[in-house]
C-alpha cells in the first residue's frame, strides 16, 4: 500500500512539472493584448507588444483584456482600419465577427 502510494505522489509530480515546462514556453496570455472567445475563457490571439498599426481583428474574438504596454485599442468595422473608429478601452466584450479591423497604442 505505501508503494502504491509514494507512486502516485511521484508520477503526479512529474506531471505538474512539465505542465509549469510547457506553460512557460507557451505565449504569455497575460501580457500585451489578449483577444479571447467567450466570456474571457479561451484566449484567441495575442499581441504582445502593440504597435499602433492596424491588424486584422480575430474573427472569433469576443471580449479583450489590455494587460499591459497600451492605452487603449480603437476597432473599425472596415479591413483596412478605416471608417468609424470605435474605442474599446483595455477591457471590453462585444459580438464575435463586429468587428474586421483595430488598432492599439
């Protein structure tokens, strides 16, 4: 029984180790500009460092969160960030597909 055990204890900290390995590699979701689907739940793209040029907006995107290094981000409903500015701030939830186009600085 004690084997059984001590197995167990082992075999889950190989397993919490290489899930902090894998999480460092990943994308920073906590930094930048996070676009996610849902309500905040899965993140969608990230835009680490934004530039004040105009990106395509993701297409299933539902809700943003500015983390860090802007102050605000201005969406279009045009692909080329042209037309109607309208800003979203640095927290934010809309329809998914509202908008094709958006800018941050």
């Amino acid at each position: 029984m004690r084997r059984t055990v001590l197995a167990v204890a082992t075999v889950a900290g190989i397993a919490i180790s290489s899930s902090a390995a894998f999480a460092e590699s990943a994308t920073d979701w906590e930094s930048g500009l996070t676009f996610y689907s849902g309500n905040f739940v899965t993140p969608v793209a990230n835009f680490p460092a934004p530039d004040g040029q105009c990106h395509a907006f993701p297409a299933t995107a539902g809700t943003l969160v500015g983390w860090s290094n802007f102050e605000n981000v201005i969406a279009y409903r045009t692909a080329d960030c042209t037309g109607q500015q309208i800003w979203l701030g640095t927290l934010r939830s809309f329809r998914p597909g509202e908008f094709a186009s958006f800018s941050a600085y």
